[in-house]
C-alpha cells in the first residue's frame, strides 16, 4: 500500500531549503566566532591596561609612604636612591624596564618603564651632600601610546639639613 492511496503524503524539507539554512547557520557561526574573538582582545588589553594601572599606583602609594616616612632619601650611584627611616632602609632602583623598592627581606618589583629620569637635589652647603639629597624625581611612562608623569616630592625639616651641613 502507497501512502498515496491512504491520502497521507510524506513531508520534507527540499534540498533548497536545507541549504538556505546551512548557509544562514554558518554565517551566524562566523559572525559570533569574530565577536567572540574581539571580545577575547577586548578583556586581554583590559587586563593588561587594569595591571599597568594597579602597578602605578602601588608604586605612587609605596613613595608617597617614603616621602612621608623617610629620614633622608639620598642618591647612592646614578638611579639607585637609599630611603631611610628610624627602623628601616629602602633602595629604590630605577632600571631599563623595571622599578625595584627592596630591603634586606624582599622585593617589589613595578614592570614600569620610567623615561626622561629627572632629579633636583636638595642645595647643601657641604659638599659631601651636595647632589646627594634628593628632593625631587621625575618621569614618564607610557602605556598603549598614553603617556603618564610620575612625580615624587621629599620636603626636608630645615634641623635634617642643618645636621647634614655639619657633618664630614
């Protein structure tokens, strides 16, 4: 018996219309996998722009501590400066691609690229001290084409120069 004499017909789908929505599913497939993938670079560059700035501003926090804090900030050799204070020394280092804050317990390390390094010293009468005691550094960095200028500030009791002056 033929389905045809009962008055039932088998239905379908044709060719045309399974390849239309072939043709439809990859296209939508193509165009999530590009917005996913622009989403992908779109969190990666988040992320790296998120560490950048929570590494500048430790880094900002960390020295504005040590300018609070610090007896003295002197310069030891060309950008390595000793933070002292009543219980502990710092070294800060400026290098190529890094900045180092270390004591004789550990090390932070900052991955910033301080550019355009500009010191002012503290004027002395003595000259064991002069361009020693450092009363200002300046930089920049530069994040995805962005500049940005770090800048440290150390205010001195006149009674610490004065100290300093007497000393050999």
């Amino acid at each position: 018996m033929s389905s045809k004499k009962k008055g039932y017909y088998a239905k379908g789908f044709t060719i045309t219309e399974v390849l239309v929505t072939l043709a439809i599913t990859s296209i939508a497939i193509t165009l999530s996998y590009s917005t996913l993938t622009y989403i992908q670079k779109l969190l990666y560059n988040y992320k790296a722009q998120n560490k950048f700035i929570n590494e500048y501003t430790d880094l900002k926090k960390r020295l504005d501590y040590e300018s609070a804090f610090a007896h003295l900030i002197t310069e030891q050799k060309e950008n390595t400066f000793l933070m002292q204070r009543d219980s502990a020394t710092n070294v800060l280092e400026i290098l190529d691609k890094t900045i180092l804050i270390w004591n004789k317990n550990h090390c932070d390390t900052f991955h910033i690229e301080a550019k355009k390094v500009t010191k002012v010293y503290e004027l002395m009468k003595n000259p064991a001290w002069a361009n020693r005691l450092v009363q200002s550094i300046e930089f920049e960095t530069e994040f995805t084409k962005q500049k940005f200028n770090f800048y440290f500030y150390k205010k001195y009791d006149a009674s610490v120069k004065l100290e300093l002056d007497k000393t050999e």
